[in-house]
C-alpha cells in the first residue's frame, strides 16, 4: 500500500486562518483609534480621524447580520449601516451550503484561537479530554438552544418593519463601538466568564465552537446540504485511526464511509493525517473525489470574491458620517438596546 504525506494540508490551513486572524487584530486596533478619536473632547472640525474604520470588525456582530439578512430577504433593503457584516453573514451561509462548515473550519478567527487553545492545554496535561457521551450530548444541545432562540425571535417573530427600525437608530450604529467595549472595558463578570472559557477550552477540544457557538450551529445545519463530505475508501483504508485521533470535532471518521455530521468544519485535518493513499478525501456523491487543493481554493476564492462583490457594488463600506460619529460614539456606553 503506498503511504502518502498530505500534511502541507494543515499548514495551508493555518495559513489562511492566522493570516486573517492577525490582521483582524490589525482592524480592531486601527478600530481602537477611529473610536477613540471620536471619544475626544478635542475633536473638531474638520473631522478626520487618523485612521478609517476598517469594515471587517462588523463579522463580530453576526446577530445583528441575521436581522440584516431577514431584512433584505423579504424587502430588498441591504443594511447599510454595517453592510460588511451582512456581506460576511452571506459569504458563510453560501459556504456551508457548497463547501461543509468551512467558514468555522478556515475563516473564523473564534475557531483559529480555539485551535491554538486545545493545543496548548494538550502539552500542558498530555492529552484532550472527551467529555462522556451523556454529558456530552446535552451540552451540544446548548449552542442550538441559543441559535433556536435568535430565529423565533428574529427569523419568526420580528416583522421587517420592526428591523428596520432597530438598524436605523442608534443603538444599532455603534453595536460594534459596543462590541469593542466588552473588551476594552470589561467588567468582573465579563473576565470571569471568559476566564471559565479558556480553561475549559485548554482541555476539551473547541470548547466554544462545540457547545456554545449558535452562528455555528446554524451553519451547522446548513451544511447538512453541502454535496461535498469527507469520505472514506474501505478499500484503501488501513485502519490506522489517525482520521478519528486527530479530528478536531472528536468525529469517528474511522468507523464512517461518509461523514455526513453537522459537526464537521471540512478542516481536513483528517485528509492530512491520513497516510494510506486513496482512503481519505473530501468527494461529492458517488466517491467523486475532489482534490484538497481545489476544496482550500474554493473556500478562499469564495469568501473573498463575496468581499470583492461586496466592495464593487457599494455594500461593504458604512454610510455613516463623521458627524454622526462624532454625534453617537461619546454616548455609546450610556446607549440601550431599544
């Protein structure tokens, strides 16, 4: 049997997701300076502030892109106080409609910073822990909880009218001034909680993503429709269990002909630790395989070719002003949801 070496397919995949990961760093601090600027006593006119608000902070604010997307959905209207979020919102659903969970498994930098989390915990103690199946199982059922509550609420009972006041008043304006905030200014509760996050993310793989996450347990479910999944060549296969050792999703990959799990992000992590030639790919129905390359193309050619469209037809930059800034942002701290 002739063994191949496939791991250049993680270090892709590292490379796309901490290449976004660092400059969504770069976007929150150059965001840290829009609004800090704006903050200031001392603005005057005229009002330029020393960076421009970069566009990309709106990913973080998914539940306000699903009242966007309803919006748009049913009147036409496509948000255009935070437009980039909606744009991102689509690019995700349209991913895991065609490409898997590939916008947890490649994009989201909550995933990278997870990844790197579990890791990290494995060197400390030696190894994950798998949480028993009874546990496990109704903890799973948290995240889709918490998805099922945002659609009653926003999908089903929020009539259009309704949403489209919400993202025209101010509140909405500066929901990512908010969203920066809750770490800039983080309270006791906040820190505790996050702190709770993190260890529990050093020894259970993907703690947030697994459990809590409601975007991706929507993408989740959308995924289920995607014709691609990772499968398995009895054939080839020679039983070696590093699929289901390595997944990152705990899936037994192994015992499985098809991965067909909600749960699968289309990381192939098990693709690159596959050594036996021919048992392992991401294939669309009747084993047609489809070259990991292609698949990782796909994924990035997607995602930012709905960037590219969202830039070229005017929906990715806000149409707020400055003036509006400088009016919103000294009394965004004070600001309650409606």
């Amino acid at each position: 049997m002739e063994n191949v070496d496939r791991s250049y397919l993680r270090y892709l995949r590292y490379a796309v997701q901490w290449s976004i990961f660092f400059f969504l760093i770069y976007a929150g601090y150059n965001f840290y300076l829009f609004v800090d600027y704006f903050s200031s006593d001392e603005v005057g006119a005229p009002l330029i502030p020393p960076v421009s608000r970069p566009p990309s902070v709106e990913g973080f604010l998914p539940i306000g892109a699903l009242m966007s997307f309803k919006l748009w959905i049913t009147t036409g209207i496509f948000d255009r106080i935070h437009p980039a979020g909606l744009v991102i919102f689509i690019a995700a659903v349209v991913m895991s409609l065609l490409l898997k969970k590939s916008f947890c498994g490649w994009i989201c930098p909550i995933g990278a910073l997870s990844d790197l989390i579990w890791k990290l915990g494995k060197k400390i103690s030696g190894k994950n822990f798998i949480l028993n199946r009874y546990i496990d199982y109704p903890l799973r059922s948290v995240k889709y909880i918490l998805m099922m509550f945002f659609i009653y609420v926003i999908v089903v009972k929020m009539p259009p009218s309704e949403i489209f006041k919400f993202l025209e008043g101010d509140y909405y304006v500066v929901a990512d001034v908010k969203m920066l905030y809750f770490f800039t200014k983080m309270t006791l509760v906040t820190f505790i909680t996050l702190l709770i996050l993190f260890i529990a993310s050093l020894f259970f793989k993907n703690f947030w993503c697994r459990y809590l996450c409601p975007y991706g347990a929507l993408l989740g479910l959308i995924s289920l429709c995607s014709p691609l999944k990772i499968t398995r060549n009895e054939d080839a296969c020679i039983h070696c269990e590093r699929c289901t050792k390595n997944c990152p999703a705990t899936l037994p990959v192994g015992e499985k002909v098809r991965i067909k799990s909600n749960e699968c992000t289309g990381c192939l992590t098990c693709v690159s630790h596959c050594p036996a030639k021919g048992a392992l790919d991401m294939a669309l129905p009747k084993s047609r395989i489809l070259n990991p390359l292609v698949f990782a193309i796909l994924i990035v050619g997607l995602f930012f070719g709905a960037i590219g469209v969202g830039k070229l037809t005017d929906k990715w930059n806000s149409a707020i002003t400055y003036e509006e800034y400088k009016r919103i942002i000294p009394q965004a701290s004070m600001l309650e949801h409606p």
